[in-house]
C-alpha cells in the first residue's frame, strides 16, 4: 500500500535529530560506495505566467541500507525581485491556494512498488538544515557558542534546531535585510528555543567573533567576504 504523507503528518512523525543520522548513515553509504545519488536536473523555461520563469527540477538517489531509491521533483515558477538592495531568486506559490509544487516519491528497492508519496516542504527543510549540522558535528571546534546567521527566511529558522542538536550553542547573531523579518525570527526562535537570539543590523556585526557562520538565504550576490573570516571559523551555506 502506497502512503500519502502530508507536510502535516511529516512534522509530526520526523525530528532533527532523527533527520541528522539518518543523513549521517546516508553519507556514509555514498562514501563507501554502497548507495547512489543520481545527478540534478534542472530544465528552465519561459513561461505565460508574469514571473516569466518555469523550472522543472528532478534528482534522486538509491540507499540500499535503508531499502528505498526516491526521486524528488519541483515545478516551479521563479521570480528575481530586489529586497534591500539585492537581488534575489524566489519561488512564487502559483498553484492553487498560493501552494508551491514539490513532490517526493519513495519506492522499495526489494519489491520495486512505490512505498509513500509526500510534499517535500518540510523533509527538504529538515534535510537542508540536517546536512548543516552534520558539517558543524565534524568540522566545527568543540567549545563553539556563537553562531552567525544571515538569511532570516524559510530555510534559515530550520538552521536554528539543527545546529543546537550538535554543538552547546548559547546565541545567535541574525542579519536579513528586511528588518521586520529578522526581528520577528528572533522572536519567535528565542522563545522555542530558550537561548539568546539577537537581530542586528548588518551582515559584519553578526559574522565579528562568530564560531560558526550559516549562509541561508536567496541572495544572488556576496553576502559576506573573506575579510571578515577569523582563524577557526566554521562556515556553512546553502
């Protein structure tokens, strides 16, 4: 029987931490040559819809250890609006109820048959913020605690959680270029999280005396420099 999981049903039933080894046990698969990643597909076309970009996007990948291949696949309309001053690529909800489109469809490797089929919102979100922490895990110095932030999205609330799961992290430093937006992160982070979450007012002031550096944002331009780089800072982006 083939599941229908919903966004819903995926934030219930997956944790980070869950999220983090099974992405830890997948890497070592694929390092030893045991699993396989199929390669990124991205098809972009012109479109009648106002944004004037359509992008068809499919990978997938095969775990034998964990009996499952997948195949995951967006239809997406992009957009490259300016905010604050830069530019950025956006993903614009056009299906019906303002919804984006991106589907996972899972199948199993000893019959073939397709196991479940879910949105890929929140499990990207996890999966994304997971590979992050993973790279913190091995490559991040032991006694870090201060984070640096930039983005102030989707994706950069996800980085949060995962990082707090493999390093005792006691603040963060957040930079977005929407200052109601990075405000209302912090809030609303501090207060699921119990630690010290600050906003501030530009990209240098957060990555300064940082650990650990996360890029998560849309940005098409730099959003910090080499400059800025201090011995033994652990830089993650996505």
């Amino acid at each position: 029987m083939t599941l229908l999981i919903s966004n819903e049903d995926a934030e219930e039933i997956l944790s980070i931490t869950d999220c983090i080894d099974a992405l830890e046990q997948m890497y070592r698969e694929l390092a030893d040559a045991r699993a396989v990643s199929g390669h990124r597909s991205d098809m972009v076309t012109e479109t009648a819809h106002e944004s004037g970009t359509y992008s068809l996007k499919m990978m997938g990948g095969v775990i034998p250890a964990f009996e499952v291949g997948a195949v995951r696949i967006n239809s997406d309309l992009l957009g490259y609006p300016e905010s604050g001053g830069i530019k950025r690529r956006v993903k614009i909800p056009a299906a019906p109820g303002e919804r984006w489109v991106g589907l996972v469809l899972l199948f199993s490797t000893r019959t073939g048959e397709p196991l479940a089929i879910f949105p890929d919102g929140v499990v990207q979100h996890m999966r994304v913020a997971g590979t992050s922490a993973l790279g913190v895990k091995y490559m991040a110095r032991e006694n870090a605690k201060t984070v640096a932030l930039l983005g102030a999205g989707w994706q950069a609330a996800a980085q949060i959680p995962a990082v707090m799961a493999v390093r005792n992290i006691e603040k963060f430093r957040v930079y977005g270029p929407t200052p109601e937006r990075r405000e209302k992160l912090c809030t609303e982070m501090e207060e699921k999280t119990g630690i010290e979450i600050r906003p501030v007012s530009d990209a240098q002031s957060a990555v300064k005396d940082a650990d650990i550096v996360l890029c998560a944002t849309n940005s098409m331009t730099t959003v910090f420099f080499k400059e800025w780089l201090e011995p033994g800072m652990h830089v993650s982006t996505i």
